[in-house]
C-alpha cells in the first residue's frame, strides 16, 4: 500500500484503539500489538517527515523540543465558582436561583469538583488546535505541546460522531493517586522534593518545559464544560454526554436532580464515596443545567450565578502520639517521625506523620502521650496540624526533644546556621548514608544499574561487601551469590549491569557522584564547561561562579566535595574501575560556543539532519532550542516547508531567518 495511506490509516487506527484504552476501557488489542502499530507509524514518519501533523499519535510521547509557554487570552473568560461549606449556603444558592428565575421549573447538574488544574481545549475540523491553562481567568499558558501527551485527551475526533466544527471545551488535567504515589516514591529515592498533593504534581508536570516528561507522568483530564456557538443541546448535561460521545473523558457519575434534598443526598454520598475514586476531589460542583436559564442568570463580578461549588471538609482525625523516631536520608538529613495509635483517614490507615524539623515540634509543643490532630488535605504524607488541648492533664507524657546524636551512627548531630535541617556528618561511615548514596548511585538517571534495587544494596551492605560506591566494581559473582549456585543466573545479571555501567557518559557519573546540590541538570553544565573530572577538581571558586548557571551554592558544595582525601580517593578507585571521567572525544572536537546565549526556533523540514540531530548540534555549539517564537528568539532555522503563520509571526517581531545551508555554515560544518 501505498506510504501516506498507510500512515493516515495507521494514525486512525492509533486514535480508535486510544480511545478503546483510555476512555472506555475496552481495549481491543493487546498492548504489544498497539506498540507494533505505532512503530510502524514512527518508522513511516520518520521517512515522510513531509506528512508531519502534530495531532498525529506518535506526538503523544513528547517530543524533547524545550518550550517557553506564549500568552494567549481567552477568547471567553475563564470564570471560578464561589465557595460554600454547608448546606446552608447550599439552600441559599438554591433559593437566589429559585427566584432569579421567578418561579420557572429548572434542573442542576450535580458533579464532582476535581482537585487539578484547568485547562481548556480549542478544537477545530475535529482536531485539537491548543490547550491553554486558567492563568488569571483572561488569559493563560498556551500549553499545547504538553497536553497533547495526555493519552484521555483525544487529539482528533471521530468522523461523523456530530461534533461542532468550532468549539471549546473545559476540564480538570490531574494526576491520579497511583501515578502521584509512584512519582513521589521516585522523588523519594532520588531524595527530591515530594509533591504535597497530585494537585501540585500536575500542576508542577503541565508547567514542565519537556513534554517528554509530561508523557512519563501520566496525567489524565476530565472534561466538565461545553463552549461554543453551535452546541447539540441547551442542557449543559446533555452537552457532556454528546461530547463523550465524540471521544471526551466526561465523568460518570454526574447527576441531573431537582429538588435541594437530591442535591444533598449527592452531597453525602460523596463524602464518603470520594474516598474510592482514582483521583482527588475536594468538593461538589452545582450547576444549573439550562444554558438559557444559565444566561437569564448571569454573573456578578467574579463568578456565574448559576453554578456554586459545596467544598468537602479537609479529613481530620484525633488520635494519641506514642513515640517519635528519627530517621536518616543520603545527605544525612535526620527526619523525625511521629508514630501514633492508628487511625482511618481518608479511606487509609495512618501510623505515621512527618514531623518536619526540630522548629516545628517546638512549635507545637508536643508531648508523648499527647492527643494530637491529623490532617491529610490532599497531602499524600499526613501531617500534625495541632496538640489536641481539651486532652491535656496534670500527668503529662515527657516533652518531645529532638535527639542530639545519631539514631544509626552515634555521631553527634549539627544544625548548619540558616537551614531548618538536623543532620548527622558522618558521611563516611553512617550505614543510612551509606546505602543512600548507593542507591542513588545505580539509579536510572545516575548508573542505571537496573539489576540492582534497594533489597541488594541492603543484603550486600549486611554481608559487608560494599561500603561504597567504588566496592561495587570489585565484586565477583561467588561473592554477590554468597556461595549459593540457584542464585548465579540474578548474580551473573547484577554483575554484568555493573560492569556496564563504566560505558555511562561522565555528565552522568558526575550526577552519581552525589555532590550536593548537584542534581542532573547541574552536572550536565559542569561536564560540559569543565570536559574531566580533573578540569573540575582542579577549579576555583572563581572558575566555577564563572559558569554563568553555576551558583554560590553548587560552587561552595563542590569545592569542599574535592577538598576531602576520601572522595579524592574514591575517584582513584572509580577511576581504575574505567569509569568515565571525561566527556568523549567526539563530543569534546565537535563542541563549540559558537552559539552561546541564542535561543533557536527549529521549522520546516530538513535536507542534511533531522530535527533532533538539529537539536542535538544547537547544545553542542552552546545555543539553547526553544519551541516557540518570542522577540527573545535569536533566529530562527528554517528548512523547507515552515509555516505560514510561523513565518509572519517571525516578521512581526523582527525575528531573522536562517537557512540550513547558513546555519551549517554557522557552526562550522
Ligand atoms: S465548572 C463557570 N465543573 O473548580 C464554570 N469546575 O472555581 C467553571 N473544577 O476553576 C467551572 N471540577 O478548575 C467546573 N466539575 C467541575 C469542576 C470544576 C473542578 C475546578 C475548575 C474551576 C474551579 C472552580
């Protein structure tokens, strides 16, 4: 058949069975033969790079492109709801409704108030055309590259499923607890800071600059609101059950009712049942469903009359605090934990509450034994809000004091001036520290030692084989086996994986290193600013701050990293192991500044690379890909084919053009 038939017919088919999975949970082919589908899809785009269209299934994986997000206004405002905590305002908003529409008979729609963020959806012909987020209400983020890697959101219609040619619509992009709970257990072994709530996560992921990382997160969106100017019904509600029809993820569980007492029996069987759902809600949306009767209504300054949100009490439960333990993370951070009777909130049990710091248990000063209030408002990790007073007697338990020694090493602990942070210096010798580091060691963005997992580096730590990360090169399959020969084939696994991992590139091996403050992106400016770990050891504050993303902080961290005779000794050992310590010569000859300080548009298509080696020549050179054109673009490089309204944007703002010829020049090729 021929190629563009084939693509087009793939791209349907992609979108079909999408939404079989994502919508309607029926899927209809096994995931092996969906991702059969879609490499013959990406091998067929690749070769027709011509027939690009960014609603085309591939998209959804994020393409690694960075962009700054444009402004756009709403062509309608995006309006929020007044709030109500009881039923009593409940009654009042029902009533001002009663009356505003003087004695005419009218139906609310009662739904769930999903806890994301929202986002509204422009399509034209079928086809999504831009996603752009609240914002202030008149205008918001053009997110549009980000929300095409939610895989519920479909990005082209079915034919002839009845949809208006022009409309908007609205909803919730969120996280939902399983992929909230995952990413923060990620966080947690990379000791990042967690999320407080999936609401901040999506928040956090939608705002990401790469839709690569959008597509790893799994965000989902509920759909909740119908715009336009040729809609199927007048009824809001049957509005949202036309757009489930042409592919939108509309929640199930709303409701047309009439009368108040309906409304609280929503209400209440929310209360609890919320508890169940997949995602975080944090109240009850009222809407009253004629758009005519919606009109008649109006709006006072901030908000519709004709739609009200009943907000959910955030969960508190009263239970007795028994002890308090300590923990100790990678950087030697000591964690205090309250441990309490326990106790239902939120649908789970709860034993545990973080407590912070040392300034925080002093402010609320607490007492073994006391009664305490917990609280889990969205929040995954519970926390303490207060001591419960009405329980306090003469007999008081003993106050809570933070310890002043190690829980794991006996070392006397330090409190660093302007950090609210308790931390154990024992680095060298403090087994939490320890296997920290190693597990941060082998994680997926540092070593990528993937045979290997925390139960491991705890079991080898135990029989004493590793005490850092340099030990595990020295390790021998009897030794990782422990003399056991049914355990040879998961041994041999690890062993190998270790020795692997000497071929991973130096930026990485410097993120592994676990020099404070330097994260991923970090090490990656380093390595390429300073070429070896040499280059690096041997720089002085000076050199370092010279490094124009490189702060006091990084600086100052990695002086005293190399200023210490163990980690000199360390890099010795990692070093025989045949790690690498120096970014490749290839990379090294074909790096230049060439391009320092130029934000690049990359559009059209190619003749000699394809855009993503366009992308990769840009960083080697020094310059910075942007997604978007802003007058802060330097130019932009264009190959054939770049669209119209790119090119008159560009115009507008005085934004230079570059042919690939030009640019190859440019950069020396
Ligand atoms: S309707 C004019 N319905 O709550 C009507 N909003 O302040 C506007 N939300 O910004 C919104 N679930 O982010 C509506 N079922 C639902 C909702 C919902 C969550 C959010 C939305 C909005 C805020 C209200």
């Amino acid at each position: 058949m021929e190629e563009t038939k084939r693509i087009e017919q793939l791209r349907n088919e992609l979108h079909r069975h999408n939404y079989l999975y994502y919508i309607k949970n029926e899927p209809a082919i096994t995931d092996q033969e969906f991702d059969a589908l879609m490499h013959e899809l990406q091998a067929l785009e690749q070769r027709h790079p011509e027939l690009f269209d960014p609603n085309s299934p591939t998209q959804r994986v994020g393409s690694d492109l960075s962009n700054d997000f444009p402004t756009v206004v709403h062509q309608r405002p995006m309006l929020s709801l007044a709030n109500t905590y009881n039923r009593q305002e409940v009654a009042e908003f029902y009533e001002r409704v009663r009356q505003g529409l003087q004695g005419e008979p009218f139906e609310i729609c009662c739904e769930l108030k999903f806890d994301g963020l929202s986002i509204s959806l422009h399509y034209e012909h079928g086809r999504l055309q831009r996603a752009v987020t609240r914002g202030d209400g008149v205008q918001g983020d053009d997110v549009t590259p980000n929300v095409r890697t939610i895989q519920s959101i479909p990005l082209v219609l079915p034919p002839d499923a009845g949809w208006p040619d022009v409309f908007e619509i609205r909803g919730e992009v969120l996280m939902p607890w399983a992929s909230f709970e995952k990413l923060n257990r990620e966080r947690q072994q990379q000791e990042e800071t967690l999320f407080a709530n999936p609401r901040n996560a999506a928040s956090g992921t939608l705002k990401s600059k790469q839709p690569a990382v959008v597509a790893q997160r799994q965000l989902d969106a509920y759909l909740y609101y119908l715009l336009g100017d040729e809609l199927p019904a007048d009824g809001h509600y049957e509005n949202l059950v036309a757009a489930r029809s042409w592919g939108f993820q509309v929640s199930q569980h709303m409701r047309k009712v009439s009368t108040l007492d309906e409304i609280y029996a929503f209400i209440d069987y929310w209360d609890t049942e919320r508890k169940n759902l997949p995602v975080a809600t944090d109240g009850i949306v009222l809407k009253v469903n004629s758009q005519r009767q919606q009109r008649s209504l109006g709006m006072t300054a901030k908000n519709p009359r004709w739609a009200i949100a009943y907000k959910f009490q955030a969960e508190q439960a009263s239970t007795t605090l028994r002890e308090v333990t300590f923990q100790v993370g990678r950087t030697g951070a000591v964690t205090p934990v309250a441990n309490m009777d326990p106790v239902q909130l939120s649908g789970t049990t709860v034993r545990r509450a973080t407590l912070n710091n040392a300034d925080f248990i002093r402010a609320l000063d607490l007492h073994l034994g006391d009664h305490v209030l917990v609280e889990k408002g969205g929040e995954i990790i519970p926390k303490i809000t207060a001591v419960d007073e009405s329980f306090i007697t003469p007999d008081r338990g003993p106050r809570v004091e933070f310890i002043t020694t190690c829980p794991e090493c006996g070392t006397p602990l330090v409190r660093y001036e302007g950090e609210a942070a308790t931390y154990c210096p024992n680095d060298t010798a403090c087994p939490p520290q320890i296997k920290g580091r190693i597990e941060h060691f082998i994680s997926r963005k540092a070593m990528n030692i993937d045979s290997m997992g925390p139960e491991t580096v705890d079991d080898l730590f135990h029989r004493g084989l590793i005490r850092d990360v340099a030990d595990l090169y020295d390790l021998t399959v009897p030794q990782i086996n422990g003399g056991n020969r049914n355990r040879d084939i998961s041994a041999r696994k690890l062993f190998d994986g270790i020795r692997a991992s000497v071929a991973v590139p130096f930026e990485r091996v410097l993120f592994a290193l676990g020099i404070r403050f330097v994260g991923e992106t970090a090490a990656k400016v380093l390595a390429r600013n300073f070429k070896s770990i040499d280059a690096l050891a041997a720089a002085s504050l000076d050199d370092l701050l010279a490094v124009s993303t490189i702060g006091p902080a990084i600086a100052k961290s990695v002086l005293e990293w190399f200023a210490n005779p163990s980690h000199v000794f360390l890099l010795e050992r990692l070093r025989a192991a045949g790690l690498q310590f120096e970014i490749s010569e290839e990379r090294k000859a074909a790096q230049s500044n060439r391009l320092e300080g130029k934000s690049i548009v990359i559009s059209g298509v190619f003749q000699h690379h394809s855009r993503d080696e366009y992308k990769a020549l840009i960083e080697q050179h020094g310059g910075k890909n942007v997604s978007s054109i802003s007058a802060k673009t330097s130019f932009i490089l264009a190959g054939e084919n770049m669209g119209p309204a790119k090119l008159e944007k560009a115009q507008k703002l005085g934004v230079s053009i570059v042919s690939e010829a030009e640019f190859l020049e440019m950069i020396g090729e």
